[in-house]
C-alpha cells in the first residue's frame, strides 16, 4: 500500500482514516480531502464569528458501540453527559410537560405508563407493538425491507391511531424519518439495540460538536500523519479498465481544477453526490454505483436562538407534540459552559415545503410555531439566531425496499470503496454509528484487498435474546386485547 484518498471527511471518512492511520501501516500515505472548510459534515459545526453552531443537536445512545471505542481513544469520554429522559409538550400547555423517563428500556415501562405523558392505554398498545415486532424472524428481514412500520403497525389488531402517532412523533424526532416511510426492518433493528442497551437513554455533549468531538479527531489524525485538504469538490473520477487511476477536485478558494494520482480511493460523501459525478465510463466499470441513484434523501434544519435571558425551562430534550415542522429543542445554556443566558438548539425534521423559501422567511416561520408552544417567546428578545436548512447536506432515508440498492464497501472497481450512512451495515439505521462503522468497513475491505487482513475489530452492540420477546408478547396478548376493545369502545 503506497497511499490512500480518503474523498468526504464526515464521520465515515474520518473513521476510515483513523483506522488506516491507527494501523500504522509502513509507508502508507492518507491524504482527506472534503469540498467543507471543515470536518464533520453533519456531525462537525460551521464557525460563526468567534464560536461555532452544531448542525442541529446530535445524540449519542448507549449502543453506538464503535464510536464510544473512538470516544475513549481519542480521550472526551468526560464530555459526555447521561440524559435520562425527554418531555412532550401540547400546545397551549407550557410550562405543563410531561416527563417520559428512559423512554428505550423496558425497565421503566410501569413508570411511563402511569406517568400521565400519554394515555395508559395508548402508550401500553405502544409498547405491546414494539414486542410484538421484536418477535419477527429475522429470516423475514425481506419482508420487513418491504413495509414500512406505520403499515406494520396498521396490519395488527392492537393498531390505534395514537399507536400510529407514536411512531411517527419519536422516529421523526429521533431519527428524523417520517414512520410512514422508514422500513420496519430498520426500526426492529433499532428498536432491539435501544431496547437492550437502553439506560441512559441518550448522551449529549457538553459543548459544540467542533471543540467537543471533532476537533480532538482531526489533532489525531494530523498527529498520526494525515494530510486535510478543504474545499476541494469532487468533479470526476477516471477510470482504467477496473481501477481508478486520477481524481479531479474543483478547489473553491482558488476557483480552480485540481488532478491527484490515487492508488486506492474510499469515497465518503452522500450517495446524490456520487450520482453526480457517474459517467458512461464508470458505467461500464462498474454499473451497480448507478443503483444510488435509487437512495432517497430527506431534508431537516436546524435554529440555534440566543435569548436575551434565563427562561425556566427543563434540561433535557423537549418533543413539541404535532408540530407543523415536527420541532425538538433543547436548552444547551444548561449543558454547555459559559452560556448565561437561555440557547434554544431547535431541530425542524419536516421542512421540505420551505425549499425556494428564503431563509429569512422559513426562521420566520419555524419561530411563529414555537411561539405557540412557548409564550415565552414574545415577550423575550432573540438577540441573534442562526439558521442551517442543509438543503445541500440532506440525510439519508431508511426507505422501505431501499436496503437491496445500498451498496457494500466493496465495488466493481477493485481500488475503490464506499463508505456513508447510505452504505449496508448492521447498524443499518442513519446514524452517527451508521457512518463510522461503514468508514471502519472500508478500511478493512481495503487492508483486506492487499491481503493484510482487517485492521480495526467492529463492535457489535447486544440484543436481547427472541425468546424473551415472545414470551412477553405471549403473556401480554390478552392485555392488549383488553386495552384495545377499551380504547375502541371510548372513542365510539
């Protein structure tokens, strides 16, 4: 191995140059190169004067196995903060929130389902559906690739509508996919991971992803001897028979074009990216990269607004119940150090009506709805806000029947390899784990290819055994019966 270009330096790149560049291989040469001024992509954070605003608040649950393996060789596991619960919020009812603790571990179902946050039978059907779709097979994994959850959930006798609402508002808020698209096969996944490993909840940062994550990363990877290249675009890749033999790069800052000679290529940028740049000749190397094409994208925003002052609000997530834009926020004043005064970090899951809206006008109108579930907010001043509706950075969807058309790290061409959340992984699910375990299989199917075998073991987080699953909903049958004749019989 003489040298490797590491094209896309969001989590997938990144883990992929760790892993080469950790492996110490003898005179072996990773040069990253992003089309960003920074590192990150949707992870990282865009500088704003003197600080930074993160691309939306970013979770870490207690199952993203590989990247807490990164966390703690990087030396930030301290910065990191257990966060056990969320709120919901109906409008015209603040400062009534309703506390949902653990909300992903069955542990603390008899708490939440006298909580009052959700109906008792709603929420207790709700939770019937999640063992109920633990308990399939996975030799139906074809199957469930080819509903989704809402039509999995709909196809049973438990199905209710707040059932329904259920799904929707979580996975839009959490993974920010609409529940009538993202595939049952994708949620059994995720659900049997949060459901195992599922106290704390979640982790936040205790700072901004640039200071607190990103930046430890990169300072390692410069230490290990990489090299960083910005604002390089890529515009083309060429081809010799089944190798990749030149990368073209359009460098922003000069407004020029750039040619590298490469030896193996991991390409890490988002599957309508790749599309882009597919030509008739990496057509005929390799035609299954046109299968992308088929990868849907979604769009979200994020609003970071500085209040003129302290706000009584509580420290965790907050879930606005029915929001038009499908809202979430958090005070990050209550986490991050030096910050008086009240920081809302508001995520926006539905916001493809406002593309062609100016941005000026989507804030406009994202702040309206929160004003409707926070008063507060008319009487305070916003001293500045920050706007980033990612059009151009949309995330992948884990849409139904999508899972035959993403591709493995390995491709038709033997010296290039594919990494991103849009790649096949057990992970499966878009996430920040997602990413970084399709980065560390690229580099391991690229040790492999010159026959030094893999370089970096890929956790598996754990799951509960099936048959714990069918027992409980064994058990738990004739309750739903009841509950769902109660909740049929109260709303005739």
């Amino acid at each position: 191995m003489k040298s490797v270009a590491i094209v896309g330096a969001g989590l997938g790149g990144l883990a992929a140059a760790l892993a080469l560049a950790e492996a110490r291989i003898p005179g072996l040469k990773i040069t990253i190169f992003d089309s960003s001024e920074r590192l990150g992509g949707m992870a990282g954070a865009s500088r704003k004067g003197s600080s930074y605003e993160d691309h939306g608040y970013h979770i870490f649950p207690p199952w993203y196995e590989n990247l807490y393996h990164i966390i703690e060789r990087l030396g930030i596991r301290e910065r990191l903060r257990d966060i056990t619960c969320f709120h919901q919020l109906k409008r015209g009812e603040y400062p009534r929130f309703a506390r949902l603790e653990n909300f992903t571990s069955f542990r603390y179902a008899a708490r939440n389902l006298f909580s009052g946050a959700i109906p008792f039978w709603d929420l207790a059907l709700y939770y019937y559906s999640v063992v109920d779709l633990l308990c399939q097979k996975y030799s139906k994994r074809a199957f469930l690739d080819q509903i989704s959850v809402t039509g999995f959930v709909r196809s049973k006798f438990y199905r209710t509508e707040a059932v329904a609402q259920q799904y929707q508002d979580l996975l839009l808020k959490f993974i920010s996919v609409p529940s009538y698209r993202v595939s049952a096969m994708t949620v059994q996944k995720m659900l049997s991971y949060w459901v195992a490993n599922g106290i704390p909840m979640h982790r936040i940062l205790t700072g901004d992803m640039h200071t607190s994550f990103i930046k430890p990363w990169e300072d390692r990877l410069r230490e290990l001897g990489c090299e960083i290249v910005t604002s390089h675009q890529l515009a083309r890749i060429f081809v010799s028979g089944k190798r990749v033999v030149r990368l073209e790069f359009l460098d922003s800052q000069r407004n020029t074009r750039q040619s590298e000679e490469v030896d193996d290529v991991i390409l890490a940028i988002p599957p309508r990216n790749v599309v882009s740049i597919l030509d008739d000749d990496l057509y005929d190397a390799d035609n299954n990269l046109f299968q992308m094409s088929r990868i849907e994208t979604e769009c979200m925003a994020s609003l970071s607004l500085y209040l003129d002052r302290k706000v009584d609000l509580p420290a965790e997530h907050i879930n606005l119940l029915d929001s038009e834009f499908a809202l979430t926020l958090i005070d990050v004043s209550q986490h991050w150090p030096r910050l008086d005064k009240t920081v809302l970090n508001v995520i926006a899951s539905d916001v493809n009506d406002f593309e062609g809206v100016s941005e000026e006008h989507a804030k406009a109108q994202i702040i309206g709805e929160l004003k409707q579930f926070l008063p507060f907010l008319n009487t305070v001043a916003i001293t500045r806000s920050f706007y980033q509706p990612h059009f151009k950075e949309p995330l992948v969807m884990n849409d139904v029947g999508v899972w035959q058309f993403r591709p493995k790290a390995e491709t038709g061409l033997e010296n290039l390899f594919l990494a991103g959340s849009h790649c096949r992984s057990d992970v499966d699910m878009t996430s920040m784990e997602g990413a970084t375990v399709t980065g560390l299989d690229a580099a391991n199917a690229l040790t492999g290819y010159h026959g030094i075998g893999s370089v970096w073991e890929i956790r598996r987080p754990e799951v509960t055994g099936r048959w714990v699953f069918l027992f409980l909903r064994a058990i738990l049958f004739p309750i739903a019966l009841f509950g769902k004749s109660w909740v049929s019989i109260r709303r005739c």
